[in-house]
C-alpha cells in the first residue's frame, strides 16, 4: 500500500471509489450519487483535475499494488497571505475492505504532516457529521477539538445531519 497524492492517471480508480462513496457514506460529503452521475465524464475529469494543485489542493489516496484507491482524504490550503495559515481537511473515506487497517489515522497525519512543513499551516479545520462516530473518534485521538456545530448542514433525503465543525492547532 502506497500513501501519495493522487495524479491525473488515478482518474478511473478515483471515480470507483468516489461512486462507492457516495452510495456508502453521503453523510461524508456535500454532493450526492444521483448528481454525480448526472455529469458528464468532461465535467467529473475537470472537477477532478481542480484536486491536482500540490500543495494546496490536492487529494491523497491509499493505494494499493494494482492501482486500485482503498482510502482518500482532501486537503485545501490558501494561496493568500491573510489566509496561508489555515487548511482544511475533506472528504475521509476507506472502503470497508480496508477499514480497521489504520489507514485513515495515516491519511489524516499525512495531511497534517505536509500541511505543517510544506505550507507552514498553523490550523487545520474540518467538519465531521455527529452521526459519524468512528471519524469524530479518531480526529478527537488526533487532536482536534470541536469550535461550533453547524445544524442542518446537510440534507439527505428528508433527514437533516449536523456536523461538528473541528480544528487543530499545528504549532
């Protein structure tokens, strides 16, 4: 299993693992299956490609000997200089395959790891929804404390999920 940021020749493994996602974890992120599928191959590879910008946005992928992507994590930084010291972290999934392995605790310090000397980040934030307590779990193990919960950030049907919204402090 390699840990590395993922390029433009990971685009197939990313939409696997992005489709399952979206069906096992939508609490996990803003869009959905059905608007997922509803874009075109051009609209999914550009929205992708707006990942590939190392160090500052970028996803990073567990993956394993035959390309395949078992676990991803989001990371956005800030080019400006009022808003350099902050990033965030997005997007956590691990196929249920390779759950319980320590991969997304490799993943999270990964991000926190580069963003601390590479960027010279200072905070890290993220939102988790409250219903997750496995993720909200291992970012308290990691660290991050709670500064707010948004209600209702997301809707899912009929039902609404509330997210804590966490930071770390890196220095």
């Amino acid at each position: 299993m390699i840990v590395r940021p993922l390029e433009i020749d990971d685009f197939p493994a990313f939409l696997d693992i992005q489709r399952e996602a979206l069906v096992q974890a939508p609490e996990v992120f803003g869009s959905d299956y059905d608007w997922f599928e509803g874009l075109s191959i051009l609209s999914k590879e550009q929205r992708y490609e707006r990942y590939l910008n190392y160090p500052y946005q970028y996803m990073l992928g567990a993956v394993d000997e035959d390309g395949q992507i078992v676990a991803m994590i989001g990371y956005s930084g800030n080019e400006t200089s009022k808003l350099r010291h902050k990033g965030r972290i997005w997007g956590l999934y691990v196929r249920t395959g390779a759950r319980g392995k320590g991969l997304a605790t490799t993943l999270v310090k990964s991000v926190l790891e580069g963003a601390r000397e590479v960027l010279g980040v200072e905070q890290v934030q993220l939102a988790v929804s409250t219903q997750n307590v496995a993720t909200y779990g291992l970012y308290l193990r990691l660290g991050f404390t709670v500064y707010g919960t948004e209600v209702g950030a997301m809707k899912i049907g009929s039902s609404y999920v509330d997210e804590y919204l966490m930071s770390k402090h890196l220095v």
